[in-house]
C-alpha cells in the first residue's frame, strides 16, 4: 500500500491502456446482466463508460475506475519537476533545563516514514519509523513494536565475545523499550491496524548525559513526523534532585548525588508515563518533580509541533477502520442483562468462563444466525422496486403489475427483515468495549466493584514464611487472587549479576530480583521461554523498590537473588513480589532497615457520560479486569514514610497533577494496611542466616599481601581451595579477602593458611616445630609458615662451633627457632642456639631481675602432631611489651651485651633468656620500626579464632595479618 502517493510521482511508472466502450441494454454482454442483483446496482450503466485494461481477464483488461487513470496521467505529467521525493532537512534547537538538545531530520533515513536525531552534548540517539503497506487484523491491542540498543561503538568499544558483534537485547535496554512504548501507543487512534515499527540506536555516547530520555523524545518527534496518525506529539525528560533543587535531565554526576531518580513522558497538557525511584521520598517532593518535568516536557511539545507543521507528512486518517457503530447497540441489546449478572461474580475464572460463554452466544447471533432487529415488522406492506436480469432472453412475457423496461423488469416486492451479519472480529472488539463500559458503569452507579470492595478497600492479605526448608529464605504472601512465591539465595561474589554496558567497566549488580509470570497462574497454557519484556521490566521495579531498605555490603557482604515465581494472579503482580520478597528478605536474615509494601492504583476518567458527576474515581489494589477497563494503572512502592518506587501508565488522553495527588495519598493509606497486615505473617520470618546458607569471612591484609594468597597464575589459591574444601576465596586489590564455606571447619582451615601467608613477623617470636627445607654452607633455611622461609646462620644452630650445617641438623628435621632480626628486604633471621637449654649465659655478673608485672604466656596445643608449627611470644599482662623491654633495659647495661653468653635460662621452655631484651635494646635504630611497627593494628580476630584441629595454626594472638 503506497502510504502517500501524491509525494512522490515516480511509484506510478506502470504503462496503462484505456479502452472506451459504450454501454447499452442491446449490446451489453450476456456475462454482466447474469450477475448477482447487488453487483448490478452497483454498475454505472452510461452511454460512455471508461473501462481500464491492463491485465487479461475481460477483453485482455481488469476494469478500473477511471478516475485512476486520470490521476495517473496528471502524476506522469509533472513526473520530471518532481522525481526527488526525499524530505528536505530540517533542524531546530530546543531548550531543557539548562541546556538544549538538537532535533535533525531529512538527513539520516529518508525512506523512513519518519527518522529523526536527538544531540544532547556529544549523546546521539537515532530514531526511525516505519509501518507496513498492508493493515493486520483488526484487534484491541496496537501492533507496535518497538527495539532500542546501545551500540558499543557508541562509546569507542567493541562487544565481547566470540562474534564481536551486538547480541540480543540486554535487560537495560529493554527497559528503555518499555519507557518508549507506554506513552506513544495510547496516542495512536484507534483503528489505525497498520503493522508499526520505532527502532532506536545510540550513535553516540559521551559518558555524561544519558540517552533513555534523549530516546523517549526522539521516538515521540519521529512518530509525529511520519504518517501514522496519533493525537499529540509526545516527549521525555528525566529529573533528579540534588539538594533541594530539581534538575532536568541531569548529567551522570549529578545523579550520583541525586536522591531522585524519575522519567516523566506526556504531551503539551498532560501526563502520559512515569517512573521512578527515590530513597523514602514525601509524596509532596514527588509532586513537585513531576511538575517540573511537565513543564519541561511541555517546552519540548511545543517546538516539536512547530517542526511537524514544517515538514511532517499527511496523516493516514482515511486507513481508520473502526465497527459499525450500530454493532455496539446490536451487543448491547443481546448481552446487556447477562453483562450486568455476570460482572458481580466475585471470582475471577468463573467470571472469566461467564464472559467467554456470553461472547460465544453473541458470535453466533451476529456472524452466522444474523441480528433481526426488534422495530421492524415482518411482511410489511410497504414495497420497494426490485432490480433483477432476466435469465431467459428469449422469454418476454409482462405481467400485470410489471413495467417493462426492456431487459430489465421492475418487479414490486414486499419488504422482509433481513438478518444482519458482521465480522467477527469487529463483533469480538465491540463485545470487549461494551464489557468495559458495563464494569465502569457499575463502579460510577453503585460504588462497588466486580468483587463487592468499596473504591479503597484492600483485599484480604495472608501471608507465611519458611515454607520452603532448603531454601535461604522464602515467603508466601497472597492478596485476594494474587499470589507471589518469594525464594532468597545468598552468595558470594561470583554469584553477582555482571553487567556489560557502555560505561567501559563491567557493573556487578549484588542485588536482583528476577520476576517469573507462567500462564498457570491465570488458569491458562501457554508458552515457557526466555522471560518476557513485561517480565523484566516487573521484576526491575520490585527490585528497586526493595533496594533502598538493604545493608551495605560491608555490613552483610552477601550477594543477594530474590526469585518471585507468580502463582496466582488477579492484579497487581508486581506489588506482590515487592511484599512478598520483603517477608523473604527477613526470613534470609538479611538486615534490612525496614519493611516495604506495594499497591496499584486505578481510576475511572469519565465519570459523566456513565451516569456520574464527572469526578474521576480513584481504585485501590485494582483487579486484573479494572486494570484492561480502567484509565491508568499507577504502582507505588514504599513504608509510612516515603516512597521507593513508582510507575504509571495512563490509557487515555493523560492526567493532570490533582489527580495524581489524590491517587499518591489514597495509596499511602493503602500501604499503611498492608504494611499492618504484613505484620501478621505466621509463620513469622527468622530473621537469622539459614544452616544452609553459606558462611562468608571477611579479613584485612596489606595490600601487598595479596600477591602471595593467589600465587603465580592462581596457583596458591587454588590449591587453598582444594586443600581446605572452601566454595570460594575472594581477593580485592584494597586487602579485602572474603572467605565463603559450607561449613565451619572448612573456613577456620582457610582463614589459618591465609593468616600464615599474610602474617608479618616480629622480632621476638618463637616458633616450634618447624621444617628444615634447605641447607646452605652458610646456615639452614627453615619454614615457619606456610610459604615463609627464614635464615637460621651456622653460628646460630648451636651453642658450641660447627663446620658445617649437617653436623647438627639435615633436611626434614623439625626444629625450635626464634626470630632475632628482619632485614630492609624482609628478610627473617632465626636463632636456634638461643632456645637451647644448655646455652651459657652471656655475662655472669648480670642476671635477669623478676619482675611481678610481666608473666611468660605460652600459647600452645595439645601434643602437636607431626607437622604442626608454633609461635610462641611473651606477651605482659598490660600487653605493654615495650614498657617491660624498658624497664628491664635499665637494669641491664653492657656495652658488649651482644657478644656475651647468655645468662642461665630459665626453667621454663617458654621463658625467654635475657639476651632477647638486651638484643633488642642495643639494635639499630632501623630495626626498631619493624619492630613496633603497626603493633596496635594488629589483626588478631582473624587467628585468635583459628580451630586447634588446624595442622598449621598459629597460637599468637598477637600475631600481625596484614
């Protein structure tokens, strides 16, 4: 079908004969007088009729109208002037908030119907639409489709993956096709069935100014500069709140300290679509922000109307195809009274089943038996000419009565009542709209609605935790029909949402909640797939309403699934999932700040022409029916306080801001009941981590330590893995290390291989059992932790004078050492000969004075096992070890200290002999930071919790990780 075909003269190059004949009763032929009666009222018997032939049926030719053909010759005459039918350009410049955006067509897909692009700084959103030649079916639903993407080239990157290449639609995108949906198709007229296509590409991206409202605008400008015949162009804006000030679309960095987060699309005098988000936003401030975003938007209507004068195309008002309008009096006359009956059944599926057998009955009057109207009375008197052929030429026969006429006679005959028969999809489309209108009356006459509820009455709530027992948490939570299965899985970091966008680096998402809507929960069979975009885009705005109320991560380092699986549906899904997840929330034991309920909201616009004042009627927790029937379909998420999460559709014309403030206020009161009713939960939630959840333990390293917990290629984290039976070890570049097991045992394994790998040795320690690994000419290279290796010198094997290491010691032996010293490279320096019992003091005229306040702590296990290292440190009761260093200092004085044998040691394995204090009061000056160093920092929550069953566990407390 040629959408404009005056624009453009070139589509009618067809060669055409014309034949010119004349028509009369003698030399008509036989074939044309021998057709059925309606036809020959229809033919135009003239003395010079014009018949077009230009294929081969009658006399090599299809008979054409020939006003065609007169058309075609106007068109070909002017074919040379007018060859170029592309849209000349056009550009304008229009103001929002604090800057302007660029609106260019006539340059970029002129064989569109409309194409348009949108430049806000260096963000270019290009849009274009189409629609096909030939209508579809008739039906109540639009066929528009619509298909936005971001292309990475947008933003100088390239796709990953194998193919390098744009794959299906992520979840973010097709949000943006949501928001692009919801406002353009209640503006489009009804009966307008033409196939329509809006797709949408992000050229540009310049990281700053955010292309989802640069789309919504570019689509409303590019559907009415095409032909697709629609109301009112329609815009888009985003506001944020910084402060206390609005701004429109606000740039990237302004939204980070926005409080606000909402798009707003309608026309130049009314609001079409909104959503958003907020942390407990007043009803008030929320108000106030739609006003400035339909002021904006009514900015942008204006100009773009301007455009559309200047270049848009001729609308396609004559591709309107509506139902007669006696079939809507035809519906009613036959299906009125049972409409009313089966509208105040309570339950949806018998109703649903009522409503079906009705629509059957009147299929079957009005497309097979025919519609007999009730005024008219048969075999009337009144007659009307009959126009008929004779069959028999030859037979000439007038009978008293007839006029003769030649071929033709006019026969007087008595009028019947003649059925009536429509198509059926016209007769299905008029049965639904006077469904609505019967729903509606009822709610405008009596004030009650299909289930009996008064206008803000709530179903009945009932809801239960822990049904599920191998799951983290799970909650049941039904309203009236509407049922939602909310399931919570914790994890890990590896069990994030990643997310591939333009920004450049991956997003990891620790929250989602993914919404499942299968057709058994209305009853239905149909389809189990991918999830739909309807699917996605409930299950985002149930997880942004829930988000606000959760814990840092540094508070419950989880990563967080929330799965609502409908069960039942009858309105209202997505709120369900909001409770629902909630109550599963704190059945998980995640910490959340407090409880968050939903409703939808629902209105009745024209209220007069149902018998009403005019005053339009708000609906609280609407079912799925007045939902199809009603105006506007407003969820709002949230507690007493503040609103998390709203969303609003409008199905007429659009609402003014009174009506959107009464529906925020009656919805306020909503959630207060249901958040009262929540409350009642039984079983209530645990509100404690689940057995079979997993244990995550997160510890502080020094950055630098890092390195060592993966080891080369992942090596040393690995083997961690599989040697302790961990799910996962977790290392960021900051020192943060999250540990995630099954059970306890398994984690405690972990964390004591970490704290050895990690641990920062100190000058004074004194570790047992340890492993020879090596042996040079000049000493043995000993292991006191997994993976560290200090020197203990030749002279400092034994007390007496050794040739070589092997004399004393071989490979393998386990042996006690002491560390005396940690070198500028970091590296460790023991003593053996220093723990011996038969060393020597160093002078015998200075002994180790007692001192009451200082006791010798050793922290050891039961008979250690083979294998199994010990670190052992004298530790003061004060914990000041420095102030105990001091005071022994000062009772012990020689110059030649370090030279001198030791003194006599004390009986105690665990007692250190004086040489220790006297070393470490005469060393240099650079060795007493190592010393000292980050001795109040110390890490010991995360080894003084190490289980005894550790075959490498360090017994400090004080031992430093980091």
């Amino acid at each position: 079908m040629l959408a404009n075909p005056s624009s453009c003269s070139s589509l009618f190059k067809t060669p055409c004969y014309s034949l010119t004949l004349t028509l009369t009763p003698s030399n008509c032929p036989r074939r044309l007088l021998t057709r059925k009666k309606s036809r020959l009222r229809s033919l135009l018997l003239s003395s010079s009729s014009h018949i077009f032939l230009p294929t081969k049926t009658f006399l090599g030719a299809t008979i054409r109208a020939g006003a065609a053909f007169q058309e075609h010759q106007a068109l070909d005459s002017n074919s040379d002037s007018d060859s170029d039918c592309s849209p000349r350009p056009y550009s304008i410049k229009i103001p929002v908030g604090d800057r302007h955006i660029l609106v260019e067509t006539g340059h970029i897909g002129r064989q569109a119907s409309g194409a348009v692009t949108v430049t806000d700084g260096e963000t270019i959103v290009y849009t274009s639409v189409c629609m096909a030649d030939v209508p579809s079916e008739p039906s109540d639903f639009f066929p528009l489709f619509v298909n936005y993407q971001e292309r990475f080239s947008a933003a100088g990157r390239t796709s990953g993956g194998f193919f390098k290449r744009e794959g299906r639609t992520k979840d973010h995108e097709v949000l943006i096709c949501r928001l692009i949906d919801r406002p353009l198709r209640p503006t489009i007229l009804k009966g307008f069935n033409h196939e329509t296509q809006i797709l949408s590409w992000v050229l540009s991206y310049d990281g700053l100014h955010s292309p989802d409202s640069l789309a919504v605008t570019a689509a409303g400008i590019a559907l009415a500069l095409s032909e697709v015949p629609n109301s009112k162009a329609v815009a888009g804006v985003r506001i944020g709140l910084v402060g206390d000030k609005y701004i429109v679309n606000p740039t990237s960095k302004e939204m980070e300290e926005s409080e606000l987060d909402l798009l707003l699309a309608g026309t130049d005098n009314a609001i079409l679509m909104i959503e958003g988000y907020c942390n407990f936003l007043p009803e008030e401030k929320l108000l106030q922000a739609v006003e400035v975003g339909q002021d904006a938007v009514r900015a942008i209507c204006n100009e773009v109307e301007a455009l559309v004068k200047k270049c848009g195309k001729p609308k396609m008002l004559d591709a309107i195809k509506l139902p007669p309008p006696e079939l809507y009096k035809h519906v009613e006359e036959i299906a009125g009274d049972e409409l009313v009956k089966i509208l105040q059944i309570r339950n949806k599926i018998p109703r649903r089943k009522a409503l079906t057998s009705l629509e059957e009955k009147v299929l079957t009057i009005l497309t097979e038996n025919g519609y007999v109207e009730t005024d008219t009375v048969s075999g009337a008197a009144e007659t009307l000419p009959d126009l008929f052929e004779d069959e028999d030429e030859d037979e000439e026969v007038v009978v008293d009565g007839e006029v003769d006429e030649g071929d033709f006679h006019i026969k007087p005959n008595s009028r019947k009542s003649t059925p009536l028969l429509f198509s059926e999809v016209d007769v299905k489309l008029v049965f639904k709209e006077v469904t609505s209108k019967f729903l509606r009356k009822r709610i405008v006459e009596g004030g009650r609605r299909s289930d009996g509820r008064a206008l803000d009455e709530i179903r009945p709530i009932n809801s239960r935790c822990g049904l599920l027992p191998r799951a983290h948490g799970s909650a049941l939570f039904t309203r009236g029909e509407t049922q939602s299965l909310a399931v919570i899985t914790l994890g890990d970091r590896q069990m994030a949402q990643r997310i591939d966008n333009l920004e450049g680096a991956d997003e990891l998402k620790r929250f989602y909640l993914q919404y499942s809507f299968p057709p058994s929960s209305v009853g239905e069979v149909g389809r189990i797939g991918a999830p739909t975009r309807r699917e996605i885009g409930h299950g985002v705005l149930a997880e942004r309403a829930l988000e606000p109320v959760l814990p840092s991560e540094d508070d419950f380092p989880y990563t967080i699934r929330v799965e609502s699986t409908i069960t039942e549906s009858n309105g209202s899904s997505s709120m369900a999932s909001v409770c629902g997840g909630c109550l599963a929330l704190q059945d998980a034991g995640v910490p959340i700040k407090c409880s968050i309920a939903g409703i939808a909201m629902g209105m009745v616009l024209d209220t007069q022409e149902l018998g009403g004042d005019g005053t339009p009627l708000i609906l609280s927790d609407i079912l799925g029916s007045e939902d199809a029937s009603g105006d506007m379909d407003f969820k709002v998420a949230g507690n007493e306080e503040g609103v998390t999460a709203f969303q609003m559709d409008i199905k007429v014309g659009g609402i003014t801001l009174p009506i959107m403030r009464k529906a925020l206020l009656q919805a306020r009161d909503g959630r207060k009941h249901i958040l009262a009713e929540m409350l009642k939960c039984s079983p209530p939630p645990l509100k404690r981590l689940s057995k079979y959840a997993p244990l995550i333990h997160i510890m502080k390293v020094k950055p630098e330590k890092v390195n060592a917990i993966i080891g080369s290629g992942g090596k040393k984290v690995k083997s961690i893995i599989e040697e302790t039976g961990v799910e996962a070890i977790d290392t960021q570049d900051d020192g943060i290390v999250k540990i995630t097991a099954r059970d306890l045992s398994s984690l405690e394994k972990s964390k004591a291989i970490i704290s050895n790998l990690t641990m920062v040795p100190t000058v004074g320690d004194i570790y047992r059992n340890c492993e020879i690994k090596s042996i040079a000419p000049y000493g043995v290279f000993v292991e006191i932790a997994p993976g560290r290796e200090g020197l203990c010198h030749i002279s400092e094997l034994t007390s007496n004078w050794l040739a070589k290491a092997e004399d004393a010691v071989k490979v393998g032996d386990r042996i006690d050492v002491k560390l005396i010293e940690v070198n500028d490279k970091g590296q460790l320096r023991l003593s053996r000969r220093v723990l011996l019992p038969n060393t020597e003091p160093d002078s015998p005229n200075v002994k180790q004075q007692p001192d009451s306040s200082t006791k010798d702590i050793v922290a050891s296990q039961k008979a250690p096992g083979k294998g199994s290292a010990k670190k052992v440190v004298n530790v003061p009761k004060d914990g000041l070890a420095e102030k105990n260093i001091e005071q022994l200092g000062d009772k012990i004085s020689t110059p030649n200290s370090e030279s001198a044998p030791e003194s006599n040691p004390s009986e105690d394995d665990a007692q250190l002999p004086q040489k220790k204090f006297i070393r470490r009061l005469v060393s240099p000056a650079r060795d007493r930071p190592d010393t000292n160093k980050d001795k109040s920092k110390s890490s010991s929550k995360a080894v003084s919790s190490v289980s005894s069953k550790d075959e490498n566990s360090l017994v400090n407390g004080e031992a430093k990780i980091g």
